[in-house]
C-alpha cells in the first residue's frame, strides 16, 4: 500500500489570548467569549490531521496559506439580512451572529457552544469556532411558522489575506420549515483559508432545505465542515455546489435523532484547471423507519480531481430504516481523475434498503454521436450532456428562483445551453 502523502507541521495551537483579545475588540458578551474560548481547547496536536485518516488520505495539508487567522473584518460589504414581512411578524429571526448574540442571547447560547462533529475535521471546527468574524450567520424559525420565500444571504469577502472564518446556525423548531440559501464568493486571488461552518438543527416534523453554493476566488483553501440534525419526522435536504475557483475540503455529518426522519444529501461539483474537491460524508442512520440518502454529481474538466469518502453507519438501534449513496464522475479531460469511495456500517440485520453505487469516467462516444446528430458540434454535445447529467440533483430543488440561483453558478464551467436556443 502506499504511504500517505506527508502532512503539513502542526502549527501552533490556538492562542487563548488571541482568541480573547478578538472577542473583546468585537465588545462581546462574557458567555460569548467562554464559548469561544472553549472551541480553542478543541485545538490540540491529536486533532490535526496526520494523513493516516482515510479522510485526509487523498487530500495533502502542505503549504497552507499564511494569512491571519483573526480577521478584522466585522461586516461584510452588501451583505443584507431581509425577511419577507409575514415571516418577521412571526417570530422568525435572520441575524448576523454576533448581532443575534446580543439581541437573542437566550436563543443563540444553547447552540453555539463547542459540539460534536466528526473527529477528522475536529480542528479547522475548532479555529472556526474560536474566531468567527464577518459572514457569520444565526436563523431561527418558531414552532409550525413556514417560512414561504427562501431566505437568501450573498457572502462575498473583499480581497485580502486573512481566513474567512464563518459559523452559520439555522434552528427549524417543531413543525417548522424554510429554506435558506448561502452563497459563498470572495475577491482577489491571494493565499487565504476560508473555513465555513455550518450547523443545522431540524426539530420534530420541521422541514428544511438548505443550499450552499461555493464560488470561492482561486488561492483559497476551502476547510469547511457541516452538521445536520434530525429530529423525529423531520425531513432534511441539503444541496452543495462547487463551482468557483477554489480547492475543498468538506466535511458532511448528517445525525437522526428521531424515528421516521428524511435526510437528502445532494452535490454537484464543476471543476477545472488544477483544482481538488474532496468531500467525505458521514451518515448516521437510527430510529425506525428513517431515510438518509446520498447523490453527488461531478463534471471535471482539465486537471481537477474530486475524491468523495461517505460512510453510511446504520446503528443497532435502528430498525425497517433506508439508505444509499451514489457518487458519478464525469471526465471532460484525460488529465481530469476522480476517487468515489462508498463505505457501509450496518451494525442490524432489520433495513429495508441499504447500498451504494459509484463511476467514473468519460462521456460515451455514443452519447456525443447523438447529440451530434441533431446538428449540435462536439463542444455544444458536450455542454447539453452535462447539463442533462447535473439536472438529477439541479430539479430537486423545490424553488424555481434557488434553481436559476445554481445553474448561473455554475455556467461559467459547464456553458450555457440557453445560448444555444435550448431552455436551460
């Protein structure tokens, strides 16, 4: 077998006073600043990444960007926080984090302490946790309020240096549902990390979806990393796109807290030059009669690679549950590779369904012959075939608006068969 590829040096861990000083130039409360204080001792030497993790195996830690990790940036240039009327007058709350902090002390404090998370991934949580600034996130929902119009936050960080560091927490309660939509872009091209994270709690019946289209600048490091909770009957879709410049890594932890919950992961990858996304999954599978399924779709052009690692685990607490993950490459260039690696932990004998299924490879001659055939040259075959190929994940986005919202992130790599006089 071959040795992992070696790893960059620990660096230092994180500096409790650093931390500290960040929390009081932001005038924090003292609860807030414990909280982050604490997220710092989750840095550790056992927490970083060594290479010998199946996670990290395929994804080298070497010449990380040197930028601050503390930013100075408090508020986001354009950056809005709207809700429509009917949803404000209800209760419901779309806050930066720091201003919900302040102003919804009694809500935000339970969910913003240090959690659980995939141990692989503990340390770049860790350095969010501790100094999240600009971009941060917190929407909470009432109990059985529907949220009707997706709630849409445009994060663009200006040209610089320092870490884009985020924390976004959404909170469905019991019987509530709502659509949130972030995406994620930045400017310049310098060497930065930029670590999104993310936590989403789906209370009992809640429904919620929730979509996260990077389109980073090139020389970012993308460390992200999501949670998603479930609670009983709850129904949970999240869709992740990479479309952009930038090179990620992220981290997918989807937990059922209850019977009879639903979980989609849904992903589209369009990537080109030399760049890497890798993503590993980890889906928690409990209770009686939960669904969690997985489908993930990459259209790699030039000399990028995307890796995927998910590992169901069904718990021998579950029973009659349902489970799958797919992962399909597309390679739109000899140079372009591709690494799907599905893993199953049934610990019961009692599921209903539980598989997985995983390619790579180039588009058939036969299916560009066809294409070709109806007057289209090579180029345009192409276009319209991944087009067709992403539209598996793209048409299970409910909202028509959130649809048009990923097709033009992204366009700038697949094309644009509207152009063409096809209706995208």
């Amino acid at each position: 077998m071959a040795s992992a590829p070696p790893m960059t040096r620990v660096p230092s861990l994180l500096d409790q006073e650093l931390v500290e000083q960040h929390s009081l130039r932001r005038n924090e409360p003292e609860w807030l600043r414990d909280a982050r204080l604490a997220a710092a001792e989750g840095f550790t030497p056992d927490s970083w990444p060594t290479g010998q993790e199946e996670e990290w195996r395929r994804f080298p830690l070497k010449d990380l960007p040197e930028g601050p990790l503390a930013s100075t940036l408090d508020h986001l240039p354009g950056i809005q926080f709207k809700l429509e009327p009917e949803a404000a007058a209800q209760g419901v709350i779309f806050k930066g984090l720091l201003r919900a902090s302040l102003d919804n002390p009694e809500l935000v404090r339970s969910h913003i302490a240090p959690g659980g998370g995939m141990p692989s991934h503990g340390a770049f949580r860790a350095i969010a946790d501790a100094l999240w600034s600009a971009g941060s996130t917190f929407v909470h929902v009432p109990a059985d309020v529907a949220v009707a119009m997706p709630i849409v936050v445009d994060k663009v960080w200006p040209a610089g240096a320092e870490a884009m560091l985020s924390r976004t927490i959404v909170v469905a309660e019991r019987g509530s549902s709502l659509t949130i939509v972030e995406d994620l872009s930045s400017e310049g091209a310098k060497p930065r990390i930029a670590i999104p994270h993310v936590d989403v709690y789906a209370g009992p019946g809640a429904r919620v979806r929730y979509v996260g289209i990077r389109r980073f600048a090139p020389g970012v490091l993308d460390l992200g990393f999501q949670r998603f909770r479930s609670a009983s009957d709850s129904d949970v879709a999240v869709h992740n796109v990479f479309a952009g410049e930038a090179s990620s890594k992220l981290g997918i932890e989807s937990d059922m807290e209850g019977n009879g919950a639903t979980v989609k992961l849904y992903g589209l990858v369009a990537a080109g030059d030399n760049q890497r996304i890798d993503v590993n999954s980890f889906q928690q599978v409990d209770g009686k009669g939960s669904q969690s399924d997985l489908l993930y779709l990459s259209a790699l052009y030039d000399h990028a690679k995307a890796v995927f690692y998910g590992k169901i685990r069904v718990e021998a607490t579950s029973s009659g549950t349902g489970s799958y993950q797919e992962c399909r490459n597309m390679l739109l260039s000899d140079h372009a590779g591709a690494d799907p690696i599905p893993v199953l932990e049934i610990l019961t004998n009692d599921v209903v369904r539980c598989g997985h299924g995983a390619t790579a490879g180039a588009l058939g001659d036969e299916d560009l012959f066809y294409a070709m055939s109806r007057g289209f040259d090579r180029d345009q075959a192409q276009q319209l075939l991944v087009h067709g190929f992403f539209r598996r994940v793209i048409n299970q986005i409910d909202d028509e608006h959130v649809r048009q919202r990923v097709l033009n992130a992204v366009r700038p790599r697949i094309g644009n068969i509207a152009e063409m006089g096809i209706l995208a």
